[in-house]
C-alpha cells in the first residue's frame, strides 16, 4: 500500500505524507487560534502539510497560507519556529 502524497501549503511541492509535518488549529485557553505542530497526525479538525524547512514556513506566513489551509477567519497565532 502507497504512502498518501500531500502538498506543501508553503512551497506547494508535492510529497508523501511522512515527509512533511502535519499541523492544525487549536483554541487557546482564551479560545482564539493557534498552530501547533501535529506529530502523531491525530488531533482532530482541519490539518495542513508543510516541509520542516523555515523557507516553507516563511512562504506560507506571506501568503496567509495557514490561514486558508485550516480555514480559519481572523487572527490566527503561528509560531512554529
């Protein structure tokens, strides 16, 4: 069985799923957004794909990318590094 094939929402380059970091939206204790990093790919709701490379990162925060890929409307707090 094939490994899944995702893409990048920062480069948009294509790769197996084990290649790139899987994260999601979760609510702060004060309930606004945040993006953390999803390691065992199981938290629940909407994920996106990235490769672990700061270029990556970098392109997605320009382009508003991880705000489009999870879906979320307003201010959401990125971090990852």
């Amino acid at each position: 069985m094939s490994e899944p094939v995702r893409t990048c929402i920062g480069c948009r380059g294509r790769a197996p799923a084990g290649e790139l970091i899987r994260v999601v939206a979760v609510p702060r204790a004060d309930g606004a957004p945040h993006v953390v990093v999803d390691d065992r790919h199981r938290l629940p709701g909407r994920g996106a794909w990235l490769h672990d490379d700061p270029r990556c990162r970098e392109l997605a925060r320009k382009k508003n990318a991880f705000r489009r890929a999870l879906r979320v409307s307003g201010a959401l707090e990125e971090s990852l590094g």
